[in-house]
C-alpha cells in the first residue's frame, strides 16, 4: 500500500507553497519506524499549524533541517503545558506574579508591562528549566564582575588576611587555618546556601562560630555576596565555656611551684598589673618610668587601629617595684618568654595547673582576679577600664578626652581600702597627677 496517495498522507502532510514544510520523508520514516504501535509515543502533539499560523514566543523548537525560526513549526510537549505563574495587576497599578497552583502572588514592584512580563517569563522558565538557572544566573554575573561567579571563600579569607596587619594579622591567619572552614573553603561564594555554613558550624566552636561570621560579613561589605546565607537573627549563638577568675592561694601555689625565675616574675606582674600575657611579655624595662613610678604600654591586638588608642599608664607600688628591679635593667624584661609563641606560654602555664590539680584558669584568668579585686575595694571604673585596655565612649564623654589618665597602683588601693572596709562610706580617693610627665618636669624648672 502506497502512502503517496492516501488520505493518511493528506491529512499530515503541509501544503507544497513552502519547501521548508515539506515533512513527507519525516512522516514516511516515522511511520515506517514505529510500525503497527501507536504514534502517541512519539509526539504527544503534532501540527501543522495552528489556527493562527504563529507559535508560542516562550517554545519555539526547530527541526534539524529547518533554516529558521519562523511560525510555522510543530508544537511540542512543553508548548501545551501549563505555565505556573501569571501576572495580576492590581487597581493601583502595580503587577503582582500569582502561583497558578497555590494562588500566591508576589509583588513585582513595577507598573511596566513590558518589565513585568520580562520577570514573568524568568519564573516560567526557571520553573520549566531548573538546571538551566545557575548557567543563566552566571552569565549575568560575569557582566557585573568577572569574579563573582567563581570567587571562593579561601579567597575571601585571603583579603582579609591581607587587609590586617601585627598582631591581628597572626590571629588571623591562625583563624583560618580551622579544620571546620574546610567544608566551604573551596566553594563559590555565589553558590553557597545555609546548609552549607550549617555544616561548619555544625560542632558548636565558638572561635569558628566568631570568625565565621565575620568572614561572611566581609563578603557583603565588599559585595561579593548578593544577599545573607544566613540571617543576622538567625546565626547560631555561641556558647562560651565557663571562665572563672584565679584565686590567690592558687596564684600563690603556682608561683611557690614554678622553679623558672622568669615564669615566676611573669606570673606575679600578671596578678600585680591584670596586663594580658602577650602585653606583659613584651614589656621592655624603657616603659617603666622610675620618676613617676609609671609602667605605660600600648595592647598588642589594638596596635592596627592607628595612633588613636592611647596606652595604658599605670602607677605600681612597692610589690611591683620589687619585680622590676628582678628583672633587666635594658631591654626586653622577659627575654626568654617574649619569643615564645602565646599557645606555648598557655601551655607552660596549664602544666603548673594541672601538677597542682587546678582546674578552670588560664593566664587570661588573671585578668578576671584583677578586675574583681578593682571591684571588691572600690576602685573607680574609670581607672579599672583604663589599666586594661577596655576603652568606653561613656567613660571618655564624662571627662576631657585630651586628659591624661595615671592609674594609681591597686596595691596602695587594697591597703587604703583594707583600712577603711568596716566603714559604709567609699574610701578616700589617693591623689593621682593627670598631667603629663613633660608638663610637670617644665613646670618645676
């Protein structure tokens, strides 16, 4: 039986005007490849044309051998399909995208229909072609920046490395270096999604938790990030260890047991002074002034905010004097434990705890003695604040930020304290000189 001359070819065939339509050896070959099973498999709908002789805008396929796009070609699965969003304009104006399924509508923020219908065919196809949004997506971002489709999040920690300087800069580039940044490390930074922070965050480090969160803040500073992976209300709260300060009948067992005349003269200045380890370390015997009986020094960790912090400058009394004249007269005071990296001095000092079976301290431990020593006699804020380094913008807006604040040694402030703590009334302040050593030397000439 001849295909040429039946109905079957009349009815499927497109007329002869166009050479382009002829689609006889495609409709032969189909018939003659599917044999007697049903042609419904192949194409779930085939024309010739519609009523209207033009296709879809959104579908419009070609044929292998076709040469254009032009109206009349065949209609496909996905040209009948029903598309998940339509638009809504409201009385106002404005165009809304309605789910066609769940009835959701969304504001577009727009009264232009050509925009409006511009957004509507991206979430059309987005929804029709999920594997296609991410190359699309890339493409657009490539013409903003050329790296912010491909930039990692190593690279972000890298610039900000690079940005620090000092003693900020080591703590960073021991920051980064955490084992849980492993999992994002090489991840796109235009990629990432909550879960993948989730993961990081995932054994509850309080140092990854921190530093975590200010690696992604940096991002969307430098704009690199489009939007927050996780919400600032969101992020996981950090749960710090307890800390507890170190009492003095341990700081008196640990110096008894310590045989290092160094260590020993370093953990005493540490509980006279309430300095960090790394601050009290670096010391050298130029920042003691005999005249004024003044040990002034600048925090290692605020050197990179510029020339704006101004240093601590604390009086010492007899107890400290003693120290200082242990130590060298020229150069650095702790020679030995100025090399020694901050771990290694923890260390040291965790192995003298843990011969005595002290638990819960650390050399920051000392501070908290300090302070809770400031707050048991009395001793101003003020001066409490300013011996260790915690500068307050209340504080300096109560007093003449141009002054010159000598904290007065909290020695001689125990002592005056211990005379007067039966009384209800707050011990008499000692005089203390807020002028400045070179003021007061020109003065007396």
């Amino acid at each position: 039986m001849g295909y040429e001359g039946s109905a079957s070819q009349s009815s499927l065939c497109l007329p002869d005007s166009d050479p382009r339509l002829q689609v006889k050896p495609f409709i032969y070959r189909g018939f003659i490849g599917v044999g007697s099973q049903s042609f419904t498999g192949i194409f779930t709908c085939l024309a010739a044309r519609s009523e209207t002789c033009h296709c879809s805008a959104i579908a419009r396929p070609l044929l292998a051998y076709a040469t254009g796009a032009d109206p009349d070609t065949l209609i496909t699965m996905s040209e009948t399909m029903k598309q998940a969003f339509g638009l809504v304009r409201r009385p106002w104006g404005v165009f809304y995208l309605k789910h066609k399924i769940t009835g959701q509508q969304k504001s577009l923020k727009t009264s232009d229909k050509h925009e409006a219908q511009r957004i509507l065919q991206a979430h059309n196809e987005s929804e029709c072609q999920p594997h296609f949004n991410l190359s699309l997506a890339r493409v657009y971002l490539n013409g903003a920046d050329p790296k912010l489709a491909t930039r990692t999040w190593q690279e972000v920690m890298e610039n900000i490395v690079a940005k620090k300087t000092d003693e900020t800069q080591r703590r960073w580039e021991t920051a980064i270096k955490d084992r849980n940044f492993d999992c994002i490390r090489n991840l796109r930074v235009a990629e990432t999604r909550p879960e993948h922070f989730d993961r990081a965050l995932a054994d509850g480090k309080v140092s990854t938790n921190v530093y975590l969160r200010r690696i992604h803040n940096h991002a969307l500073g430098m704009e690199w990030l489009l939007k927050s992976v996780i919400p600032r209300l969101q992020w996981p709260k950090p749960v710090f260890k307890s800390k507890r300060a170190i009492t003095a009948e341990e700081h008196a067992a640990i110096v008894a047991r310590e045989p290092n005349a160094e260590r020993r003269d370093f953990y005493e200045l540490l509980w006279h002074t309430g300095a960090s380890q790394t601050d009290a370390a670096c010391l050298l015997a130029e920042d003691v002034d005999w005249n004024s009986r003044t040990i002034s020094y600048t925090r290692a960790k605020l050197k990179s905010r510029g020339d704006g912090i101004k240093p601590a400058l604390i009086r010492f009394g007899a107890e400290i004097e003693a120290i200082l004249k242990r130590r060298p007269a020229v150069g650095p005071l702790f020679p030995y434990l100025r090399t020694v990296r901050a771990g290694d001095r923890a260390t040291e000092f965790r192995q003298r705890c843990d011969g005595l079976e002290i638990s819960g301290i650390s050399l920051h431990s000392y501070r908290y003695a300090w302070a809770e020593r400031a707050l048991k006699c009395g001793y101003p804020e003020r001066f409490a604040q300013q011996a260790l380094g915690h500068n307050s913008k209340a504080v300096h807006h109560a007093c003449s930020k141009h002054a010159e604040v000598t904290v007065p040694s909290l020695d001689d402030w125990e002592k005056e304290w211990g005379k007067n703590s039966q009384r209800s009334a707050q011990p008499k302040l000692l005089p203390v000189d807020f002028r400045s050593p070179l003021h007061a030397i020109a003065q007396s000439n």
